[in-house]
C-alpha cells in the first residue's frame, strides 16, 4: 500500500475515465476491475467500459444538453469522447459508436497508460487506506454492495433499466420497413418499422397480455421515467407507446407519402449495419413471448432476434445526503463516488462523473484545492443536481437544461438556448484553463 496512488473500484465508463484523468495528471492508479472472473447479469465482454444497452450515446447537437455535455468533455480530454470519436458509426443526428471498438479503444489506451495497474480480481473488502473512487456502477456485486452499505449506512435505492433486443439485419423484411431519419436528419441510418391502427392496437393488446418476468420478492421494481419496459408503457393506455417509443411523428411511409399511425425504429449497432437495435424497447417479457409478439411488427415478421431484451437491477447511492460537489464521501473525505451509483442516468453522463471525481482525487493527493466547474455548465448541471436536490424525492436524471441556473429575464426565448450553450463553454473553457495553470 503506497500513499501515492489512487485506487478504483469499477473498469466500467466512469472508472475508466476517472483512471485516464488522474494518470494524466500523473497520479498512480490501481484499477479493481471484477471481469472476467466474474460477470454482472449483464456484461458479457471482458473488455473496460462495456456498454450493455444502447449503443448511441445520443443527440450531438449542442442545442440538445448531452451533446453539450460531451462538448464539455471533449474540451477536458476525455478519453471516452476520444474513444467515441474513433469508433462512431452513422446514426442520424446522434453519436453512436461501433460498442466492440468502443470498449477495446478504452481497454487498450487503460492497458498501455504506465501509471496504471489494472487488477483483474473481485474486491470484496473495501482497501481504505489510499483515496478510493467508487465506480463500481449499477450493477455492484452484492459483496460489494454489503461494503459500501456499511460505510454509508442504509441511505440506498435502486431501480430497474431494461435493455431492448437486438436483431439480425438480414432478417429485417424491407419490403415493409423503409430507410429515413425522423425530419429527414441524417439520412437512412434508421429502418423503421410502419404499424398501421390495427397493427398498433394489436401489438399493444399482445403486450400487455404476454408472459413477463417476475422480479424476485427482495427486487420490488422502481423504474426511472426515461427507461420505462415498454410493457409498463402500455399498461398507462393504449395510446402511450405511440407518444413514446412508437411516435411516427417527423417519418413518412414512402410508399403512401403519408406518417404511419406508429413507427418501431431501428438504429444499427455497428458501422456495418449487420444488426439493428429496437429503439426504445425495452423490455421485462420472457424470451419466448418476446420472439412471439415483437414478430407481430411489420418488417420484423421472421425476425433473429441476437439479443434479446432483459431486465436487471440498478443501484444507487442518496447523492444529496451523502455526497460533496465534489464528489467526496462527507463522511470520509478521501473517498470518491463516480459513475451511475451517484444517480446520474446515462452513458455520458456516467463518465462525466467519472471525469471530474478522477480530476479531483488526483488534486486530493497532490494537495490541490479541489475544483468544480460552474453551474452553468452541462457538467457542473448535474453536479449541482445530484448533491443539492431533496433528498427525500432524490431520483436519478439525465442531463437537461432544465437544471442550469435560471437565465437573466433580458434574455429573449427564442436566444435562450444558444445563450446556456456559449456561456456554458466560456465556463468550462475557463474551468480548464484554471486547473492547467495551478
């Protein structure tokens, strides 16, 4: 054990980018990290920062608040944007990447990093005596679990996401399903999938009657509001998936020049579009009733499904009672919480957690004044969220612009957006100019 370095519990997206943060800085890192001697319901791939559900790390415009986000992280050098600017594929108006060269870019640039150790082996006692960043995600082993519980108290939640199938492109029927992009953004990356009325009610009636998994009695299931199984979708009417996940709205069917009454789209998952996601489908229904009702769409009639959807538990921590801005445990300033545990709700969200709690465990030891970027920030937005929000209502949540400080009242609506978006770049450019000169 040396005072020197910094340990990590988790290789998944925000301990990798808390390594590749505090090793730039020149900090030793020793990176716990349990696959493959052991795998989470989940993950399958030995490989750091595996993404298990999406492959899209959503929209990249600036105007939206992710793509802000991974501006802001990019401009930091985040080894996450730069894996996802290596291995992105062709997906509309958003930034998906090719997940297999995704996870590799990151292991390989983790493994070749000298500051670096990575420990391939299962931490089921808590190594306390050298700052530590907790990272250790959504799906934290329950040795661990029972760990950070004993530290923490019982200040804990959790919730379900559910991942939605994958499918062979091949055995997609384009003879139903057509090429587009909604409002015509990004040409033919998406096939999509037409229902008219009675197709739509059908699906609906065939889901909510279907065979789903029963959680156990220990897993009572409390969903986040962006990643709701579409079974629970249809059971709050039979209109909600068509204004959700089977909006039509910005598509039309070139065959009768006209929007379909829903749209199932499919977003690929590699470069070489060989298999195509269910955007949106989440799901709780057993295999077998996924295989029957998901056929049931047109265009997915002989579908071969490579992934079916699943469903597993997620954890996290009560933020506001128990963190800093920072990210620091109150209790035990020289321990860090990073990733999907604090309750942030997303990919890049994830590693920007990750991102900050590295900078900032690399300052700890180095005696440096930790930092936080401001508010106005996309990055400094979640913090603020996570660690000032009541509570007692504490829910996780993406990045919004919902949650940047209010605007001054001379700025007109219509310049409201790009106003958050030039002073949140002004802000986090100054944020970096300020830690690279200390």
């Amino acid at each position: 054990m040396h005072s020197d370095e910094i340990t990590i519990i988790g290789g998944g997206l925000a301990g990798s980018e808390a390594a590749w943060q505090a090793a730039q800085r020149g900090i030793k890192v020793i990176l716990w990290e349990m696959k493959p001697c052991r795998f989470s319901p989940a993950h399958n791939s030995p490989n750091l920062a595996e993404l298990v559900c999406s492959n899209s790390f959503r929209a990249e415009s600036l105007e939206n608040a992710v793509g802000l986000l991974k501006e802001e992280m990019r401009r930091m050098g985040s080894l996450f944007m730069l894996a996802a600017d290596a291995t992105r594929i062709p997906a509309g108006g958003a930034l998906a990447v090719d997940r297999v060269k995704f996870s590799s870019f990151i292991t390989s640039a983790l493994e070749q990093q000298k500051k670096i150790t990575l420990i391939r082996e299962e931490v089921t006692r808590l190594p306390l005596q050298r700052p530590l960043i907790f990272a250790s995600g959504p799906l934290t082993s329950p040795s661990l679990s029972e760990e950070i519980t004993n530290l923490i108290g019982k200040n804990y939640f959790y919730f379900y996401d559910a991942i939605s199938p994958v499918v062979e492109a091949d055995s997609i029927n384009l003879n139903s399903a057509f090429r587009a992009s909604r409002y015509n953004r990004g040409g033919d990356d998406y096939l999509n999938c037409p229902l008219n009325q009675e197709e739509y009610y059908r699906l609906v009636a065939e889901i909510k009657s279907a065979e789903k998994v029963i959680p156990r009695d220990f897993e009572k299931p409390i969903f986040f509001e962006g990643c709701l199984p579409i079974e629970e979708m249809a059971e709050r009417g039979k209109d909600t998936l068509a204004f959700g996940p089977l909006k039509p709205v910005g598509l039309k069917d070139p065959r009768t020049g006209e929007q379909p009454h829903a749209v199932l789209q499919l977003r690929p998952e590699n470069k070489e579009r060989t298999i195509y996601n269910m955007v949106g489908f989440q799901t709780r229904l057993t295999w077998s009733e996924q295989k029957r009702v998901f056929r049931l769409i047109p265009g997915l009639e002989n579908a071969n499904f490579v992934r079916l959807g699943s469903c597993h538990r997620n954890i996290f921590i009560n933020s506001p009672t128990l963190l800093f801005p920072t990210l620091q445990l109150k209790k035990e300033i020289k321990i860090f919480f990073a990733g999907q545990i604090t309750g942030v709700e997303g990919y890049v969200e994830s590693a920007a957690m990750g991102m900050v709690a590295g900078i900032n465990a690399a300052r700890f030891l180095l005696e440096k004044p930790l930092v936080i970027p401001s508010p106005a920030t996309a990055t400094g937005a979640l913090l603020h969220y996570i660690t000032t929000v009541d509570p007692e209502h504490f829910q996780p949540m993406n990045v919004t612009f919902g949650l940047f400080p209010p605007l001054p009242s001379k700025v007109k609506k219509r310049d409201r957006r790009n106003f958050f978006i030039q002073q949140a770049l002004k802000h986090i450019e100054d944020w970096r100019k300020e830690i690279l000169t200390e």
